[in-house]
C-alpha cells in the first residue's frame, strides 16, 4: 500500500531530515511512527502526502509511483489519502456540519450525495448531536473528530495522522486512539499515525517504527515505545 524506498530528505538549508528510509507499509494495516522532536517523523508524513518532494529514492502509493505522478493527478492523491494534523486545522466559521460537507463540495459531489454521505461520517466519529455547533464550542477531543470525518469523506483507503492527540490530554487522546483503530478495523483502511504518547504507544500493542537521525532503528509488530 506505502512503499518508501531509499528515501533521503535534504532541506534547502542542507538540515537531511531523512537519511536512507525503506520502509512497506501493507494495506489494512496499524503503523505508530515514533521518535524524539526532530527525528524527521513529520517530514516523513509529508513526503507520503505529497505536501514535500524526495531528495532521492522512491514513493509508491496503492500502486502509484510518485515521480510519474502530474500536476493533474494531485487531486487522485487527495482523495486516496484522508490527513488528520495535530492542530485539527478545521474552518472557524463553518459549523462542524459544514467543515466536514465543505470538502466534498469543493470537489463537486452532488448535493443530495453530500446529504446521504456527511450525517453517517459525523456518526461514525461520534458527533451527530454536534452537528450544528461551530469549531469553538467544541472540545479539543471533539474538534480532532470533525477533523478525522472531514478526512475520511472521500473514502480513503488511508488515513495520515500527524500527531493527531498531542494536542490533547490523556483520555481525550485515548478516545481519539479508539476511534482511530475502529477505523482501521472496522473501515478496512490502513492507519499510519506519528505520536509523543509513550502510555498509548505501549498499550495498543500495534506496529511500531521508530525513527532516529532520519533513519528506521527499530519495527516491531506489537511493539513498545523505544524512542
Ligand atoms: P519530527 O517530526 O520527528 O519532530 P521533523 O521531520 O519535523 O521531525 O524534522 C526533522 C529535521 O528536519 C529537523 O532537524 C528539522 O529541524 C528539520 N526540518 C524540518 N522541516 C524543515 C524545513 N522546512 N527546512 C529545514 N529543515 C527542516
């Protein structure tokens, strides 16, 4: 589903975020990307969603070479990824109904579509009864699930979590974790998420990749936090 191969990261400033990552991430699956601030955990999620280009190596997505990806292909890659961001990044004056049925506007879905599809999203994040307020009348907890709904209405069969809880305080977190696998487990999508949270990490007993100086220093399937 995600192969990375060789992947180096230099920025402009010659800062090499990423030195040499292999990595395969297989459909359907859990990955927890650990490692300390600066290890290039971010970079890494930015190269997967396309926001940043490689220095070198290659990207495939569900099949798709990256390099041999056009301008016009960018919206494809959207919709094939849903991205959630530690800082939810929802519209302030868009009620939550509205931020999650803004996204499948803009990209021409019909009306009565929209009608069917954002009422059983919203259910399935557990804010139905939300739908009306607006981004600050709501939790932190609850702002993060109008984010993951508002990623995941155009099906994706993957969703990227940058740090989707480190924003959060710790059940809150959690509910966001659980809700997070349900999706996996129950959606069929594959889930790559990045955390500081060594208590969630340790407990979800899921895949775990820690990153070091750019590089994969450990992978273990049910893995602790080792960063
Ligand atoms: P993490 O997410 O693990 O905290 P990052 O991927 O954000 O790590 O950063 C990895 C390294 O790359 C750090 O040394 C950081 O300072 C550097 N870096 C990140 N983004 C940029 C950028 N746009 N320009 C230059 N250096 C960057």
């Amino acid at each position: 589903m995600i192969y990375l191969e060789n992947i180096v990261k230099e920025f402009p400033n010659k800062t090499r975020a990423l030195n040499g990552i292999n990595l395969h991430i297989k459909p359907k699956e859990f990955a927890i990307i650990v490692g300390r601030s600066g290890a290039g955990k971010s970079t890494l999620i930015q190269l997967i969603t396309k926001q940043e280009e490689p220095t070198k190596g290659n990207i495939y997505v569900g099949g798709i070479n990256y390099k041999e990806l056009r301008k016009g292909d960018l919206p494809y890659i959207r919709r094939k990824i849903g991205v959630v961001f530690q800082d939810f990044k929802l519209l302030p004056k868009k009620t939550v109904y509205e931020n999650v049925s803004y996204a499948l506007e803009v990209s021409g879905v019909k009306s009565s579509e929209i009608k069917s599809r954002v009422p059983k999203i919203l259910d399935i994040v557990g804010l139905a009864n939300k739908a009306k307020n607006f981004p600050n009348e709501l939790s932190g907890g609850e702002q993060q699930r109008v984010a993951i709904a508002r990623a995941l209405v155009h099906q994706p069969k993957i969703l990227i979590a940058d740090e989707p809880t480190g924003n959060l305080d710790p059940k809150t977190a959690w509910g966001i974790m659980d809700l997070l696998m349900k999706i996996n487990e129950q959606g069929g999508r594959t889930v790559v998420l990045t955390t500081h949270n060594k208590e969630i990490v340790d407990k979800v007993k899921k895949r775990v990749i820690t990153i070091k100086n750019g590089k994969v220093v450990s992978d273990q399937q049910g893995g602790g936090y080792t960063a």
